[in-house]
C-alpha cells in the first residue's frame, strides 16, 4: 500500500511539473505574441507617420512649386526635364525625427496646348505643363521606416481675355436696363448680382469666395428685377438663392449643373504672375532699373518696342524716336500734348496726351511687336492727367495692345476692323464719335469699339456708396439716352484706380444701351500682344511607392 501511494505522489508530481511548464511555455508564447503584436501595432504606427511625413514634403512641394510659378510670367524655362528644388535652391523640408532622403521637383516634358476637358474651366484652352514630386522619408530610432509618394502636378495657363469678366477683386453687377453677358465670369474674391430690370448670365459663373444674390454692403441702392443663369442645357433658371443658404453648394449643381461654382465646390484663386504679393497694378507701373527679371518680364512697360514718355518716343533700348514725319510739306505728328477735357467724375480738367493711331501707322513708328506703353506726369495743380487714342477705327491687322497707368480715354469707333486688340490702364473711359473738348452738355452718338481691357475700377464703401460695377467699368461723360454703345471684347479689373478715384455718380451722364458681348475671335492663335495670363496650380494624381 505504501509503495503504491509512494507511486501515486510521483505521477501527481509529474504531472504538475508537465502542466506547469505547459503553462510557462503559453504564457511566454502569449508574452511573445503580445509583444510581436506591439512591435506590429508600433510598426504600423511608424509607417503611417512615415507616410504622412512623406505626404507633408508633397504639401511642401507644392506649395513652394506654386510659389515659383505665380512669379514667373512664363512656365519655369529649362531645356531638359531638370529637378528644379536643385536649380531654384528650394530648401529640403524638416520634420523633426524624419530625414528626407529624396525630395525633388521635376519638370516633365514640355509645354503643352490643350482644351481644359472637365471642370469649371472646361472649353477653355490652357498652356500646361506637368511637374513631378517625390518624397521619400526615413524615420529615426533603431528601427527605421521610410515612405515615398510621388504627386503629379500640372501649371495651367490660361490668358485673361479668354474671359468676358476677370475680377481679382470683389464683382457687382448692378444694371438698370437690362444686361446680358455672354461669356465666362470669375472674381477671385465675392460676387455680388443685382438689377432694376434683368440681368442675364449666358455662361460659366465661378468665383473664389462666394456668391451673392443682393448688392454689397455700403451700396444703398436695391433692385427688384430679375438675375437669371443658364444652365447646361442652354435654360435660363433664376437665381433667387445664394451662398448664404446652407445647401447652396448643393443647390447650386442641381440648379445650373456645374455652371455656378464658388468656394463651397472648391474654387480657387487664378493669379496673374507677379513678384510683388497683390499688387497686380504693377504690370501698367513705368519700369524701374531695379526691377528684378520676373518683373521685368510681367510690366508692359519692358515689353513694349515704344515707349511715349511726357509726349518723347523711346525704343526699348531707352534710345529717343522722332515720331514726326512730313506729309504735303507739314511736319506731322501722331502724339498731341496741347489738348484738355473736362471730367465731371473727377470734378477736374484732364491734360490729355492725344494719340492719333492713324498718323502713328501712317508715319511707320508703330512698335515692331504692336506693344505701345504711353506715360504722362506733367499735369497742374487741379488738373489730371490722360491718354485719348484717336482715329483709331482701324487697327494694324497684326494688332496693337496700349498700356498706359494713367486714366486712358477712347474717343469715336475704335478697331471696327477686329485686330487682336487690348488696352491696360489705370481708367478706360468711352467717349463717342459727336465728343467735342470743353465743359458743357454732351450727346453721344452711336459707337463701336472692338477691344479686350483691364482697367482700374472704383469699389462700393460704406463711406463713399456704390462704385458703378461693371456696367460702369468703361466710364461716361456724356448723355447716352437712346444711343447704342456696342462693345466687343473682354472687361476685366485686376486692380482699383489710383489716379482716376472720382466716384461714380449717376447725375453725370446718362447710360448707352449696352449691346456688349464676349468676342470668341481673341482665342490663342489671335491674342493680344502682350496679354496677361494666369496661372492655376492643379493636382492631376498620385502615387505611393516607386
């Protein structure tokens, strides 16, 4: 019995030991899953703050890409696919307890022209060019994980008069008779849409802050008619909801399909190259021997073959020109500085520097490259300085593009012929064929004028009331009742007025019947010389990994 008992103790004994290392043996494999499991989780939590530290350089990379392009009016110029951080000297970016192995911006291919296909710029044409990101990061710490992603990047360029209305500032159209733009319409701040009897938009309506059906604060004026847009089957639908209603972004789509759009659809600004931050007025500014190349190439004033400068003609080279010339034994010449008008709307005397366009042609001292920059500073006190282009109803087929940063005055039918044609300037004032100098009622009579602008525009304030919008960007002098004013081209305001700062008063003319419209003819193969462009910055795909 006691020897079997013995036997008994020895079984449970090695039992004990058998289970207990069993129990050991688990618990050290649980130990070791749970900590593979931990290196696992903590792997993958590396991993993804690799990838979001690789997709942070891309951010970068984009940002500090777009940052060169909007100063450059061309796309980046290198002869070959090239890595421009390398060439433009773009700091790596820093993440702390990340190092960027691989970070590069690269130029793919070469420039291209092509019809925006999909989108809010769909039909227009653009200059494109693509561009390559990577970012590659290695974490730190004994156990390092990396990441690449790569982003495709394209510079969309389109040219501004491919536009029936650019406004880098806020938009008001506020019409008293009816009105109907036929063309494409963006601002890159608010639109504001008004009128006494019916404002009509034919076209693409896109806008990088939002858009709203009633006048902007400071203009006491309201109207009770009617603002209606089409929608993609070509159907006026009426506008009677805005950006303030908490589905417009939704209501807007199903109402105009993707007509309308604003910031609530992803609408950006489209900014026109520029080295100085905002400050677009720089592009009619005279030159200055300090300007930087990218300056140089966005102010029109280094771009023009002529230069008129207090009534002297200038080449580019700085070299005087001797605009005269002899005709039936008289000495003639194109430019006029002994002539005054009166403006109501500055409540001051206007020294005009007259451009005749026809004796300019005709004495063979038209710019080589049909850019003209003209510049007068000589007025007195309680006088104002001009620029009147006269005579100008048929323009050199080649076209010609007038710059100017003084106020600029158009005077009778202007480019009847449809040559690419523009003027830039600090004003654009309309005057009719019957103008006469001097103070005193004037009457207008039925006038053409054919040309693509941007000009200076007055904005609605509290203090001073509305601007006139943009049925009063071209500005009046004289009583329009009855007659027509019939313009074709692209109105446009990249800046406000800083010499003509009159504000609009309607007591001082009275409005034209506005047969204005879009003019497709301005498309990419007869642009303008010299016309401004701008620049969007679109993300096309990406990819993770090589």
């Amino acid at each position: 019995m006691k020897n079997r008992a013995v036997s008994r103790r020895g079984i449970a004994l090695v039992a004990v030991i058998i289970f207990t290392s069993i129990f050991v043996i688990l618990g050290f494999s649980i130990l070791s899953l749970a900590e593979t499991e931990i290196v696992l989780a903590q792997r993958e939590v590396d991993s993804k703050k690799a990838f979001y530290a690789a997709e942070a350089g891309l951010e970068y990379g984009v940002a500090k890409l777009n940052n060169l392009l909007g100063e450059q009016r061309q796309a980046i110029d290198l002869d070959d696919e090239g890595d421009i951080s390398a060439r433009y000297e773009v700091p790596l970016p820093i993440i702390e307890d990340f190092t960027f192995d691989v970070f590069t911006i690269e130029k793919v291919g070469d420039v291209q022209t092509k019809v925006i296909e999909s989108g809010p710029y769909k039909g227009m044409e653009a200059l494109i060019q693509k561009y390559k990101i990577t970012s590659e990061v290695t974490s730190g710490g004994s156990k390092p994980v990396s990441a690449r992603l790569v982003q495709w990047v394209e510079d969309q360029r389109f040219h501004l008069f491919q536009f029936a209305t650019f406004y880098d500032h806020d938009l008001e159209v506020e019409p008293g008779p009816p009105m109907t733009i036929s063309g494409r319409i963006h601002s890159n701040n608010a639109i504001y849409l008004e009128a006494a009897s019916i404002l009509s938009i034919d076209s693409y309506l896109t806008c990088a802050r939002n858009i709203y059906r009633g006048s902007k604060p400071g203009d006491p004026r309201s109207g009770s008619g009617t603002v209606e847009i089409k929608d993609a089957d070509g159907v006026y639908q009426v506008m009677d909801f805005d950006s303030t209603d908490a589905d417009w972004a939704t209501k807007a789509l199903e109402t105009w399909d993707d007509r309308v759009q604003s910031q609530a659809h992803g609408i950006s600004t489209l900014k026109v190259p520029m080295p100085i931050e905002d400050d677009q007025i720089a592009i009619i500014k005279p030159g200055e021997t300090d300007d930087s190349e990218a300056l140089k190439e966005a102010r029109l004033y280094w771009q023009a073959d002529l230069r008129i400068i207090d009534g002297v003609g200038y080449d580019k080279s700085g070299n005087v020109v001797d605009l005269t010339y002899e005709k039936d034994a008289n000495s003639v010449n194109p430019v006029d500085m002994t002539k005054t008008l009166h403006s109501y709307r500055e409540g001051k005397d206007i020294k005009i520097t007259e451009i005749d366009i026809s004796k300019l042609e005709e004495s063979g001292k038209l710019p080589d490259n049909r850019i003209l920059y003209v510049s007068t500073h000589i007025a007195g006190a309680g006088e104002q300085d001009g620029v009147r282009l006269v005579n100008g109803s048929a323009l050199p087929a080649s076209g010609l593009t007038v710059a100017t940063d003084n106020p600029l005055y158009i005077q009778g039918d202007y480019n009847l012929n449809k040559a690419p044609a523009s003027v830039l300037c600090d004003a654009i004032n309309i005057l009719s064929n019957s103008w006469q100098d001097g103070e005193g009622s004037h009457y207008a009579t039925g006038t053409e004028i054919n040309t693509c602008f941007a000009a200076g525009h007055s904005p609605t304030s509290e203090a001073d009331g509305y601007g006139g919008g943009l049925e009063n960007l071209p500005r009046f002098h004289e009583n329009w009742s009855g007659m027509n004013l019939r313009l074709r081209g692209s109105m446009n305001s990249l800046w406000s007025s800083e010499i003509a700062t009159g504000q609009w008063h309607d007591s001082d003319y009275s409005p034209p019947n506005r047969d204005w419209g879009f003019e497709a003819i301005f498309n990419l193969s007869n642009l303008p010389p010299g016309t401004p462009i701008l620049c969007r910055t679109h993300r096309s795909s990406w990819r993770e990994g090589l």
